[in-house]
C-alpha cells in the first residue's frame, strides 16, 4: 500500500509542474497592468512610477527567467511570492484562509452525505413507486438552481425577511447555516442520484436475494449487505465535491463575505494580483489530487475485494 501512495504522489509532479506553467503562462496574457492597477490610487500616475512598480514585482525581466524563478520557489521552497495587493508572502494568505474553506467543505460534504446517502437508499428500495419520483424530482430540482441564485433567495427569507440567520461574516456557527445550505442541496442531489443508481444494481444481485432467504430483516439486508457493496461510486462522488469544496467555493464565499481559498482567488484575478492567482490555483490542484488519492485509498477499506486484489497482485509481483 505504501509503494501505491508513493507512486501516486510522484505521479503528482508533472501533473503540478504543467498546472504551474499554464497558469504562469495565462496569467502574462491576461489584459491589465498590476503595476497600473496598483496605482490607480494616485492622482497622477507617470511612466517612471509604472517603471518602478514593475521593477518592484519583478515584471520587468523577460518571461522565462520570471517563470524558472517561481517554478524554483513554488517547489522546492514552497514560496509564491509576495502578494501585489496585500504586500505579503501569499503563503502565508493562503494559510489563514485554508481552516476556513476546511471547514466549510468539511459541513458541506457531511450535509451531502448525511442527507443523500439515505435519501437514495429510500428511492432505490421503493424504486418506482410515488416516494421515488418525488424525491427525484426533488433532486432534479436542487441540480437545476445556481448557487447564486438561491443564495440570494435564503439571505433575502432568512436574514431579511426572517431574521434569524446572518447573511455574512464567520463569527459563530450560525454564520455557517447558509453557505452549508447553499453549497451543498446540489451536492446532496448528485450522491442521492447515484446512490439510487448503485443501489439498484445491487439490489438485484444474488447475494442480497440470499441473505433475505434466510431470514434477516430487511433493513440489515439493505444498510449491512446491499449498502457497503453500492457505495464504490458514491464514494467518488463524495471525493470529487470534498475536492471542489477545498478548492473553493468562489460564488458561496464571495456571496456571503467569507474570507476564504475562493474569495481571495478572486479578488486576486479582479487585482491582477500573479502571485496569488497562481498560489491559488496551485493550491487547488493539490488539494484536489491528494483527495483523489485518499479516495482510492478509502476504496480498499470499504471493499475488501479491492484490498485483496491488491495484494495478491502486489505478491505476484514480487514472486517474479
């Protein structure tokens, strides 16, 4: 298992290097000055104090001598430069904004999990009976809204007409009640769709009708033998929105001011802002690979067929 997480994690690196050289690319191709936009607080602004801005965020040398200097930073010191707009290192930006878009993935993708898991599970055992279509339709419906749009619509009922939730900031849990709420009814949708789809294929097969002939309660026929077999593509379902969580979630932060991965992404592309554009999106390129490779992992744990595969390949391997 270790040499599985090693050969992932070095399969990582041209996966992060050509990330890194895109974004690097696009970033010099973007229309907009830094230098200029930096200073567009003057009242006047010269040709000798946009020199100097450049001078000052190193824009001034040719591409490639800037691009080698940040793929050195970014990989072997872990540093992304200074921020243009805030003056400060952007990994350390980036490591106070992490908890927070942490703990917000974290809500989302346990919401997700704990509300389309079982509501799956409903829709494939009285698959299509009334329950199943309305809780599909339910679903369609949640996958159909953008999450701007309701987040607008729960701040403007819960904040405005209501008032009982806040509508911005991360001051105490309750701030947390919405944001959770919008960023994670679609994700809900998407694992209850597919736990349906897996449990239905599953419900049909042998081992389930066998384990009923013998007499155990259905709901133990369902949760303890059906549910763990079905449960290989809702887990990487569940991965994919925990990586696009950590990622950030752009529109929900931006929406209700959390100071979070997505909000400061794009602040930082409004700002032209190099650095931290690119510390961003590295970062979320990360973040999304190693979850991706603890989603494979978790895979072995849920499915001892694919742990033992594994082994037996690993042993075959080293008779020969």
């Amino acid at each position: 298992m270790l040499r599985y997480v090693l050969k992932r994690l070095l399969m990582m690196i041209p996966i992060l290097l050509a990330v890194a050289i895109l974004i690097f690319t696009l970033m010099n191709f973007v229309p907009g000055d830094p230098a200029r936009i930096a200073l567009s607080q003057n009242a006047v602004i010269t040709e000798a104090d946009l020199a100097a801005k450049r001078a000052e965020f190193g824009l001034d040398q040719p591409f490639f001598t800037r691009l080698i200097s940040f793929l050195e930073g970014a990989f072997f010191h872990l540093d992304f430069g200074v921020s243009y707009t805030y003056s400060t290192p952007v990994t350390s930006l980036l490591a106070t904004r992490f908890p927070i878009t942490l703990m917000l993935a974290f809500l989302c993708t346990l919401t997700m999990v704990v509300l389309g898991i079982p509501a799956g599970v409903s829709a494939a055992v009285h698959a299509g009976k009334a329950g199943d279509r309305i809780s599909m339709f339910i679903t369609l419906l949640f996958n159909s809204m953008p999450n701007f749009w309701l987040g607008l619509m729960l701040v403007l009922f819960f904040s405005l007409e209501l008032k009982l939730l806040p509508s911005t900031g991360i001051g105490s849990p309750a701030h947390f009640v919405l944001p959770v709420i919008c960023g994670s009814l679609s994700g809900v949708a998407s694992i209850a769709r597919q736990t349906r789809a897996s449990m239905l294929e599953v419900i049909r097969s042998d081992f389930v009708t066998t384990a009923r002939s013998k007499g155990i309660s259905e709901r133990k026929a369902i949760y303890g033998h059906a549910l763990p077999n079905a449960l290989i593509p809702v887990i990487t379902v569940c991965g994919q929105q925990f990586g696009h969580m950590l990622g950030g979630i752009s529109v929900i932060e931006m929406l209700f001011s959390i100071p979070g991965i997505g909000s400061f992404l794009i602040t930082s592309i409004n700002q032209r802002d190099y650095p931290s554009v690119q510390g961003c999106v590295i970062y979320i390129a990360v973040t999304f690979s190693l979850m991706m490779l603890i989603t494979d992992l978790i895979y072995a744990f849920v499915d001892p067929r694919i742990k033992s595969n594994y082994f037996v390949q690993r042993k075959k391997k080293e008779k020969t």
